[in-house]
C-alpha cells in the first residue's frame, strides 16, 4: 500500500469514492482523483497535466474527463478536465470548483473538499455530456495514488 493511501483513512476514499459514482451516474463524463505526497513538478498544472497523461484520462471517447489532483504535504491541488469539457463549461466553474477546494483545504477537510468538488464536476457534466444507457465506465471509479 502506498504511504500516500493513507492520508485518507478507509472511510474517507470509500466516501470519495461513492462521490465519484454518484457523479458519474448521471454523465458520460470521467471523474478521477489522485493524491500523492508532493507535487513533483514546479507547477501544480503541469504535474496535473502528466498525471492526467500517465492515468490515460486523455483517451476517454469525448474527451470529457476531470482530474483532481491533491498534493497534500505541499499543499497545492489542481483541477483539470480535458478539451471536450473544457470547451463547453466557463472559467467561472474552474474557479467556483477551486474555491471550494480551496476553503474546504484550509481548514483541513480534505474528503469533503473533494466530495464536494466531484459533486460539482458531476453536475457541469451532467449539462454538457448527459448520462446514456449505452454509457460505458471507461476509467476505474478508485483514487491513484502518487509514490
């Protein structure tokens, strides 16, 4: 197990986890979030960026993924979401959706930050790429964890 699955306890990715398939029961969209340690990289985008690359976020059929990225010892976290929901959602949803991390982070309440975000995530993609019968999970609804 990774050092880095233990900055949730059990319940918590269970509850992130639920919050990821809830969101996703009502779009085609892909949510993922992934925490590691530190954040490898100067900027918190580009390393959002490699890992949305390295979790094959990009190769979903409408491109309609978003990444939660959480690097909790340095206290940086990014939110990306790949070209087909970047082109129909404003800058106003990056920016409410950060803010509420954000404010959620401060005070140290990790998993309802991100359960609140990914509830956020999951109604923009709701608007934009709705839920399909056909609908196919094309990622792993669990969090990854950095090394």
């Amino acid at each position: 197990m990774a050092a880095d699955s233990l900055f949730f306890g059990a319940e918590e990715q269970q509850r992130i986890i639920a919050a990821i398939q809830e969101a996703e029961k009502q779009t085609s969209g892909e949510i993922k979030v992934h925490i590691e340690k530190k954040c490898t990289s100067e900027n918190v985008m580009d390393r959002a960026k490699e890992v949305f690359g390295l979790l094959d976020m990009h190769l979903t059929q409408d491109h309609n993924g978003v990444l939660f990225y959480l690097a909790y010892e340095d206290r940086k976290f990014a939110v990306l979401g790949d070209q087909g929901i970047f082109e129909k959602v404003t800058e106003d949803f990056w920016n409410s959706t950060k803010d509420l991390l954000r404010s959620n982070f401060a005070n140290n309440r990790f998993a309802d930050g991100l359960c609140l975000g990914i509830q956020e995530a999951g109604i923009q993609l709701k608007k934009h790429f709705p839920y399909s019968s056909d609908d196919v999970n094309e990622l792993p609804d669990d969090i990854s964890f950095g090394s």
